[in-house]
C-alpha cells in the first residue's frame, strides 16, 4: 500500500460496531442475561437460553433498522480486531502481496456458532465476504469515478435491514462471495438426534415420531421437572422406535426403543418414590434409604443368595448369615464389631459364631468371645471363604464396590428399628421386617402389584414353620411395622405403615 493510500486511510473515520452478547447468570440456575456494548442499552434477564437468543436477535434487529446506511468514508472496523484478512501472512502459503480492502462500506452481521454473541460492524465488502459466517444487512455505494457526487446511501429492504446475504446484492461492487450458498432445504423433523424420512410409512407412525419429538423438546424447556410426564413419553417413544425398526428393519431403532423402555422404568419408579406411590398424591417426595430401583434388586439378590447357600438351619443362622454377607460381599473379607452381634436379638451369638467357624463357613482370627468383645475402635477382621473371588471369578454377586455398605447399612438400619429394639422382636421377626421391606409395590403393599406374598416363598426366606409365622406378623405388628395383616394358608396380606415406609425396596411395576 503507497504512502498516499496510508495517508487517505488514515484520514478517514473508524468503522462502527456493537456487541450482543449472551451469558449466564450463575451456576444453578437457567436464567440468561443480555448485555450491549452500546452505552444507553440497558442488560436485560430473562428464565431461558431459548427466550435470550430470540430477545437478543431482536434487540440486534432494532439497532440495525435505528442505525444510519453504512458511511463510505469509514475503514473497516475489523481492523481494530486484527482480524485475519489484515493480518500479514508469515507461514508457508504466505499471500504474494498483502491485503487490500475494497468495495463499498457494508453493514455485517457475525454470529457465533454456538448462539453467545452477535457483532454487527461497518466494514468493505472484501472483508465482508472473506470473514466466514458474515452476512451482511447494509450496503452504500461508492463514489461516480467520473461525476465526483457524493455516494448515495443505499439501505435494502426499503429501510429494514435483514440478516441476508441476498440483500447486499442489490449495492454496487459487491464481491461474489467465495462459494455458492447453500441452497435452503425445509427444516427436517429430528427426534433423539435421528432424522425422521419424510416418506416414512405408514404416516400415523411418521406424525406419532414428529409429535413426541416436539414433546421432548418442550419437556426440556420446563422449568419443574414431571417425572409421570417423562414415563408416558418415553413410553410412547419406545413403541413408536420398536414399531420403526419393524418396518425400517434398522437395528439400532430397537435398542433406543430398549433404551427408552428403561428410562420410562426409571421414570415413572423414581415419581412413585417421589408421592410414596399414591396417583395424585401433592404431599412431600418421599426419600428411600434406597434410591434406585436397582439398589432394590441388588437386596434381593443378596436374600436370595442367602436363602440358598446358608450353611446352618434356623431363621437365627439366616439372619446372622445375611448380614456377615452383606459385610463381605465384594471380596470375601470385611470388619465386624462385638455392637454389630448383639443388634440382631440373637439368643447366643457366641454359640451360633462358633457353629459357622467350626463348619468353615466364617473364619476368624481369634475366637467368638474376642469377636463379642471387639469395639469399633478394633474392629475384628472376618473372611468368608465361600465369597473371596478365585482365578479372576468375580463373585456371585454384581454390584460395585459403593453399593455395597449402602446395601449393608440399609439393612442394619431395618433390624435396629427402633419399635422392634423396643418390643424385643427375635431374630426371626427382624429377617421377617428385613424380607418384607423388598417385597412391597411403591405403596408398601405386600406383593406384586399389592397382591400379597406366596406362603411357601416367605417361608424358603424366613425358615420357620408356617404355624410360627402369625407369631411374627403379631410381633410385627405391634411394632408398627405391618397393618391390616392377613395370613391364610397360602399367602400374607397387607401394608407397611408409613414410617418404614423410606426402609421399602419396592418391586418393579
């Protein structure tokens, strides 16, 4: 560039330019702020990102139908920027000779891609057209080379600028841009990121996808969570994804649909949990000591296990049994206080210790006595060797390493019940407490579905003879642990009360 064109640029007036830029107000929480580097324009907040992008074009909108046409005499105001069109080439693919503005002064509009920020800046059409995403909203024409009459603002759009590169075509000596645009397509139906065929047949499965698309999309703009929601639309979703890999033949549609069935399970549990199973209920959530309805399956694979592998008769043994398990159930060892013997209301755990030691069940470092005695300051160390995982057996058992003294913990917070401490239930009224809390509806009825339980189930759980059982659900009953109990020859009645209720692990629906 000669030193008079240095001179004349130099003489000439800074471009324009204003910022709308779009943040968020704090952590935990999903209100945006609008904030303009115009002096006079005052930040704005509003609930949504979605609601600050629309007030943020519309707020770019207004200052560029307010601001006057762009003014020939103005440099461009990316310059200031150092944007990459004026910035000198040092590399290897070096421009033979440097960057040269030209064209008439454009208003363009750049956005960022990710919706956070909006400039609208005067600048030459060359630079216009080599910044990529720019799309310009105003044009002046140069000046006549021959008539010398000052340049003739030209504004598109009779005095409303739009955001289109179609509208700088009507200025004169604006450059081509360096590509075609794109030829615009209509938007497309989407649901879970996938493209929906718009000759997807039949048309109601078609119209039941574009649906519950927009339903998902609105669901994500509530500001409150509605689980029972949540279950019906994944639930719809599921069989309208298991419906379209039946005519699609598209594998991958069937595991969303499995997918989709998981997560109306998890749904819709978690919402029972949340209104202690009742339809309708407003009252407080409800908070279980367990939360997932995993956790829950993971209890009754340890009662089951129990059930199956003890290794003496009698509800006491089964008891103790169940919790020395629980303590050790990842990798065979674990640690054991005198305290957590005595909470089970055994009649002699020191006799009932020695039995598992002597049949090899349970080994210790020392006797039963230096277990009773132990404190939580020495704990004693306890191995099962039936449970230490060998030649890269991980175990019968397939929970982490988390959930296991969550799984612990819940039950010893069953069998310390403060009722049943008080009204010295036995050991076999607290594995009884212990069994029925993972077999109640979210309701805390017994059973599938509040249906009851089957005799000879509860009793291959509990091991005591079916006329012992009435004894326990009188004892459970005084503890205020189980109302309108009714036990006949082939099943158990009934519901946990309310307070135990957080102790539940209820069944799938």
């Amino acid at each position: 560039m000669t030193q008079a064109a240095v001179s004349e640029l130099d003489e000439r007036v800074p471009g324009r330019r204003w910022t709308v830029r779009l943040d968020a107000v704090g952590r935990g929480s999903a209100a945006v702020r609008i904030s303009c580097s115009r002096p006079a324009c005052a930040e704005q907040r509003l609930p949504s990102a979605a609601a600050g992008r629309a007030a943020a074009v519309a707020h770019l909108k207004a200052h560029l139908r307010a601001a006057p046409a762009p003014r020939p005499g103005a440099y461009c105001a990316c310059r200031a920027d150092g944007c990459h069109t004026h910035l000198p080439d040092t590399g290897r693919h070096a421009r033979a000779e440097p960057w040269r503005c030209g064209g008439p002064v454009v208003l363009a509009v750049i956005t960022d891609r990710e919706g956070r920020w909006w400039k609208a800046m005067e600048c030459c059409s060359r630079c216009a057209a080599a910044t990529p995403g720019a799309k310009t909203a105003a044009t002046s024409q140069a000046p006549g080379p021959q008539t010398g009459e000052p340049p003739t603002p030209v504004a598109p759009g009779a005095g409303t600028p739009q955001f289109s590169d179609r509208q700088a075509a009507a200025g004169t000596g604006v450059p081509a841009p360096r590509s075609a645009p794109a030829r615009r397509r209509p938007p497309q139906a989407k649901i879970a990121q996938r493209v929906i065929p718009h000759d997807l047949r039949p048309v109601a499965l078609r119209d039941e996808l574009v649906e519950l698309g927009d339903l998902f999309r609105a669901y994500q703009q509530r500001t409150e969570p509605d689980l029972k929601l949540l279950a019906d639309l994944h639930e719809r979703k599921a069989q309208a994804f298991t419906t379209w890999a039946d005519v699609s033949g598209i594998t991958s549609l069937r595991l969303e649909a499995r997918r989709a069935e998981q997560a109306a399970t998890a749904a819709r549990f978690q919402h029972q949990q949340r209104t202690g199973g009742i339809a309708g209920s407003d009252g407080p959530a409800l908070s279980h000591l367990l939360t997932a309805p995993t956790q829950g399956d993971h209890a009754r694979s340890v009662l089951a296990y129990v059930a199956d592998h003890s290794p003496l008769p009698g509800s006491e043994a089964r008891l103790l049994t169940l919790m020395l398990t629980l303590r050790t159930a990842r990798k065979g060892t674990g640690n054991l206080v005198g305290q957590d013997l005595n909470a089970l209301g055994l009649t002699d755990p020191e006799d009932l210790v020695e039995k598992l030691t002597g049949c090899g069940w349970l080994t210790l470092p020392g006797t039963a006595g230096d277990l009773l005695a132990s404190r939580p300051e020495n704990p004693t160390p306890i191995t099962i060797p039936s449970l230490v995982p060998r030649d890269g057996d991980a175990g019968p058992f397939t929970f982490g390493k988390k959930m296991r003294p969550k799984l612990s913990g819940w039950a010893q917070k069953v069998i310390s019940d403060k009722k049943l401490r008080k009204a010295k239930a036995t050991a076999g009224t607290r594995l009884l407490a212990l069994t029925l809390a993972t077999q109640t509806d979210a309701a805390g009825r017994l059973g599938p579905g509040g249906q009851g339980i089957a005799l000879h189930a509860l009793t291959a759980w509990v091991p005591i003879a079916a006329g012992e059982l009435q004894h326990l659900v009188d004892q459970l009953t005084t503890a205020d642990w189980l109302a309108e109990a009714a036990l006949t020859d082939t099943q158990l009645r009934g519901q946990l009360t309310e307070r135990v209720l957080p102790l539940t692990c209820p069944l799938p629906a």
